[in-house]
C-alpha cells in the first residue's frame, strides 16, 4: 500500500512510535521558528533548560506580533530575545523584516523537512511541502533542544482539486470553501493534503494561503507536494538547491476524500464571528463597510498585493472607509517600492502599515464602534480587533480592495477585465535584517538581557489523588484560546508577565472569573466541544494554572490546546457522555477522585456533590503525557530527564 505525502515525510522523522491513526508518535524536527508574542516564554523555557546551544537544522526568532511600541515593555522583549538568540544559536529576524510565516517561507522553508513554531499559523510552510506544525512554546523549546515533538498520528484527507479558479476567485475562496464544508473542528486530528490536476494551476503563495488558514481547520497540519511550481519559486528566491520533488503514492490511502472544482466557486467570505461562517459575497449583500485591512500571514505576499495594488491603481478609497495595508515582509515591501506599486496603494489613500501581523492581533486598527471591517486575515472570534461589538468579515485581497473603492461590500467580479499581475522572475533577495548567531566560540561571552518585564513562571501544579474543587466556570462549544487568553495592544506586552495577564483571563465570557479562582483557590473549567481552538498561545494554559484551575473537562479539545494544558500540569479530560455536561452547573462542588489510578486506566470519576450524582470522564494519557502530570509540567519533566 503507498503513502500519502505527510506519511511519507513522518515516517523519514520517526522517532518513535507506531504510524497508527490516533496512537502518539515522536518526530524529529528539522527546523522551529517562533514569534515574539510567545517566544519570550519559549526562550525562557529554553533557559530554564539549561540547553547551551540549539540543536535543530535551523531555528529562527521572529519579531512580527509586538511591534507596536507603547511602552519599555515591547522593546524590552524584543532585545531578550535577541540576546538569547546570538549566545543560542538562533537567527533572528529583526523588527521590520516581517511576519514570520510569510518570511519563512520566502527565506528558510526546504520540501520534506519538519517544522514546528510556536504559532498555529506554522503549517504555511506547508504550501512548499514542508510538514509545519504549530506547538506550544515549550514543545518548541525541548525541539530546540534536539527533543522529538510529539502528536498524535493523524487521519489523512485528501481534497482532490480540478478545474482553474475564474478571474477574481481566489486562493482564499479554496481554504474558505473547505471551512463550509468542514467546519472549525472538521480538521481536528486530522492531515489535509491537496492533490489532483488543480494543485499546478495555484501559485506557492496561493498554496500558502490554503495551508495557513488550514489552522483554522483544527488540523494538525496541510500540505501540498513539491512540483515545478515549487521548483520555480524557490529558484526566484534564490534557493533552488532547496527543491526536490515531492509526492504522494498513486495508490495512497486516504480516510477521507473532498472534492473541489475550483472554476465553479465564486468570491466568498466569513461572515462574523467564525471562520466557517462562510457565504457567498453576492448572497451577503452590499452591507456598508466602515475598515478595510489587507495582509497577515494569510494574505500579504507580494502576488496579492500586486492585485490589490492593480485594483486601486488611479482610483481613491470611499470616503466611509478606512483601509489599512500591511505588506507581509520586507521583501514584498521593497518590491512593491521599486516596480511603483508601493504609489499605487499610497496614491489610493491607503494607510500603509509596517511588515508585521498589526491589525489581525488586534496591535492597532480597531474598527469604530460596531464598525464593519473587512480583513483578509484568518479570524474573526469577537473581540479579537480590539472592538467588542465590531463584525469582522474574513474575504480575498480581490474583495477586499474591490469592497474599499466602493465602500460597500463589493463581488471584485463587477470591476469587469481580468487582472493582469507580472510577477517578477526572480525576488529581490536580502537578508540583512536576519541577524546571525555568535559562533560557539564567541558565545560564552555573549550576556542574555531581561528587562524588568520578565516574571517568573508559575509554580507547577502537584498533582494529588483526590481533588476537590468548584465549577468556576462553565463555557459552551467553540471557545477560542482569544476567549480564555485574550491578546491585543494592551494585554500582549505582558506575554512573560503571567500575573497581569490573570486579570483578563475568560474576561468575554465572565468578568469576575480570575477574582472567582482567587477567592477559591482552585477550580475546574467545564467546557463545550472543541474546546481551546485558535492560537497555539501556551499562556491560554499557564495562566488558568496560574489562577489554580486543576482539570478541564470538556466535550472535545482542539489538538494544540489539549497538548499546553498537559505541558502546564492540567488535565484536559473529557466527558463519556457528552450529554453529562448539561448536568453539571457553574458553581458545583466537585471532586475528582482516585486520580493516580484513573492516569493508569483512563477512566475517571467525577462527582458532582452540588447534585449527589458521579460523572464518568475519560483521560486516555501515553506513558510520556502521564509521567509530564506527574512531574507537574513539562519543564520538570524535561529537565528531570536530563539530570
Ligand atoms: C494568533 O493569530 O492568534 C497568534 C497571535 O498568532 C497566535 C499566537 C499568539 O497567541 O501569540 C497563534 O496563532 O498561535
Ligand atoms: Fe500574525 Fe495574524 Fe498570522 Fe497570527 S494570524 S501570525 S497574528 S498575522
């Protein structure tokens, strides 16, 4: 029986573990990238690690997310960061260079190699046939370390692609077509590999933007192979030696297969507030629109903003719309300088913004009170732009540029000609903004810098065999890592401050929650199916652990989620009958009992003594995940290892 493609690449980066569906297995990991929002815990991990110098083929340090420089504490974090960097033998990408995953992939990513980064959005660089996968910073950190990374093997699905996307339809429509049809939880567990005879007719950049949103998914990761199309854009960027072709076996087995004729789909969009509340935009109407936003790591290669740039080139932005650009790295913004679309934008009234995620993490540009923003990012949880009551719609560069001259909510169909986009041949290369590591000579000499901003980590969790404490928060299906850790301008400087982060935790689905947990002292969280989807955010974990909470029990978890809550010493359980979780309310007394025992069977009970009445859970741990509880957390666990 063949292979699929991400099997193939699984079993070259097998450590350990059988390529079972559902069954954990170990892999090595070639390259890691992180981002700054949480690189600052990652790198401190590393520290408390003890690991002298990196391990992997390649690691590089982004600064993308925290770039809006309101205080010390950005700034503070960004030059830790470096700091580690240089004694550790990691690249650093400087403030400016741009958004990790859109560099990444333009500079560093190789077909068949393993990525792991501590951002969901990782599996971008799954659009040149790498396996990328977003981890929690600590799972980054041990990576770094030359520790395998550990998931559970996955289903495979293949969406077999035909025909040719019509003009204005975009790569864009594909991925938001696929969450209609799949749903935010469709992917969990889950390895979506694009195939069939549409693959050669999308771009890498458009292949990019599929995978990233992918994320979106809950997917463990997707991927495209590595053909001519590859071939050609790693050649334009300098680094053919990179290429090498790859495939899936013919005779490939795939658990489940979509179908997808791109010529018949038509401009879409994400209606507020999920990214599977998907409708075409011709169906949605022309609503008024108030922002317009263009880039993130999904939407800001230079092919999408040559498009957008062709749309609003001679024409000026409707007076009711603000529209906010930011061109995804450095590279994209120094070519849109020299072939003169840079003018174009500029000249249409665009606010150009530096090369970072900006907008999309809610780092400037709210929208207006009950504002309507367009953004051709990947989320739109509410809240996440800054503006409680805002609706963000998720739509292409096409729409989104058409949508910002007419001010309403434009299908780009209407502008009538096709676009005609020239892409360069080959990319203008320089790197001067990846700063190299000292050597390992030089490296002892090189000081790590905190800043007062850095706080210590919060003490492990030891974990006892009777546990007894309230329901302190009972939340439904779908919440976001954004509902339970929210980020934004103000909340996001302190990533390595857990204490003040406390203060915001769940805040959009009960304000008094931390006082709760610190009035109790402890706590259970009771949630709905796909429980922790969204960002990789390891602080969605370290700071609950912070506030006392000792198990989460839920109908489902989404996979990066389940994995920080194990790294911080939490047990995510889940409920044997789903059904259980109407019985239990926000207050209850409860108590875990028996849990060294239930770690060994997997069967645990719950009673609830609010209502006299025991609930079956079930928390089925591998040998590895169960000696991390006990431990207390990962970090232990690692380090234990190591001594
Ligand atoms: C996001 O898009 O939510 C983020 C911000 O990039 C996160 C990472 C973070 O919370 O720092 C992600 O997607 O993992
Ligand atoms: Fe940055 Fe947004 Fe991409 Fe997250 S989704 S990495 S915040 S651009």
């Amino acid at each position: 029986m063949g292979q699929t493609l991400s099997q193939k690449i699984i079993a070259n980066h097998l450590v350990c573990g059988e390529m079972n569906v559902g069954e954990e297995i170990g892999i090595r990991i070639d390259q890691t990238l992180t981002q700054d929002a949480t690189g600052t815990m990652a790198y401190l991990e590393l520290e408390a690690m003890g690991i002298d110098r990196v391990k992997t083929e390649l690691s590089v340090a982004y600064i993308d997310h925290n770039t809006l420089q309101t205080g010390f504490e950005n700034a503070d974090d960004h030059r830790f960061i470096g700091s580690v960097c240089k004694k550790r033998g990691v690249r650093f990408s400087r403030p400016g260079n741009g958004i990790c995953h859109q560099v990444h992939l333009e500079r560093f990513g190789v077909p068949g190699k393993t990525l792991i980064g501590s951002d969901s959005h990782t599996p971008t660089g799954g659009g040149i046939g790498m396996l990328a996968m977003g981890a929690g910073g600590l799972d980054v950190a041990v990576a770094m370390g030359g520790g395998e990374y550990y998931i559970t093997m996955p289903k495979m699905v293949k969406v077999n692609l035909t025909g040719k996307l019509s003009p204005y339809v975009a790569a864009k429509d594909v991925i938001l077509e696929v969450l209609r049809i799949m749903s935010v939880k469709g992917g969990v567990g889950k390895i979506i590999e694009y195939q069939g005879p549409g693959v050669l007719t999308l771009s890498v950049p458009e292949r990019a933007t599929i995978t990233n949103m992918g994320a979106e998914l809950g997917a463990t990761t997707s991927i495209f192979p590595s053909d001519e199309i590859t071939k050609a854009f790693l050649e334009a960027q300098g680094r053919g030696a990179d290429w090498s072709e790859l495939k899936a076996d013919d005779d490939a087995v795939y658990d489940e297969v979509i179908d997808i004729d791109l010529s018949t789909l038509e401009p879409l969009a994400a209606m507020p507030h999920m990214p599977d509340n998907v409708r075409k935009v011709r169906e949605i109407g022309k609503i008024k629109v108030d922002q317009v936003c263009i880039g993130s790591c999904t939407n800001s290669s230079l092919s999408d903003m040559l498009k957008v740039a062709a749309i609003l080139k001679g024409k000026k932005v409707a007076p009711n719309v603000s529209l906010a650009i930011a061109p995804g790295s450095k590279q994209v913004l120094s070519m849109l300088a020299t072939c003169g679309a840079l003018t174009d934008i500029i000249d249409a009234g665009a606010r150009v913004l530096e090369s970072a995620c900006g907008p999309c993490i809610g780092m400037g540009q709210s929208p207006n009170s009950a504002g309507i923003s367009l953004r051709t990012f990947n989320r739109n949880f509410e809240g996440r732009s800054g503006t409680a009551d805002a609706g963000i719609y998720l739509v292409s560069p096409e729409v989104a540029a058409a949508s910002a001259l007419t001010g309403v909510l434009t299908d780009p169909r209407e502008l009538g000609e096709p676009l005609n986009i020239l892409m360069p041949e080959k990319f203008l290369i320089n790197d001067n903004m990846v700063e190299l590591p000292a050597t390992p000579e030089e490296a002892p000499s090189v000081e790590v810098i905190y800043g007062p901003n850095i706080k210590p980590f919060p003490d492990s969790n030891v974990l006892k065999d009777e546990i007894d404490a309230p329901a302190i928060l009972k939340v439904g299906d779908n919440i976001t890592t954004d509902h339970i850790m929210p980020a934004g301008a103000k909340i996001l400087p302190y990533r390595s401050n857990i204490p003040f982060l406390s203060q915001f935790c769940f805040k959009q689905c009960d304000e008094h929650f931390a006082e709760n947990c610190k009035a109790a002292g402890r706590g259970f969280i009771i949630g709905g199916a796909n429980y922790g989807q969204g960002s990789s955010r390891e602080h969605a974990a370290l700071v609950p652990l912070y506030l006392g909470i000792k198990a989460v029990i839920t109908k489902s978890f989404a996979r990066i989620h389940a994995a920080n809550l194990i790294n911080a010493g939490i047990m995510p359980l889940t409920f044997q009958n789903p059904d259980d979780y109407d019985k239990i309310e926000q207050g209850d007394a409860l108590v875990l009992k028996n849990v060294f025992a239930s770690l060994d069977s997997g069967n645990f009970v719950l009673v609830d003594e609010t209502k006299g009445i025991e609930i079956p859970l079930v928390g089925v741990f591998t040998d590895r995940q169960k000696d991390i509880l006990k431990a207390g957390d990962l970090l232990q666990y690692t380090k234990g290892k190591k001594d």
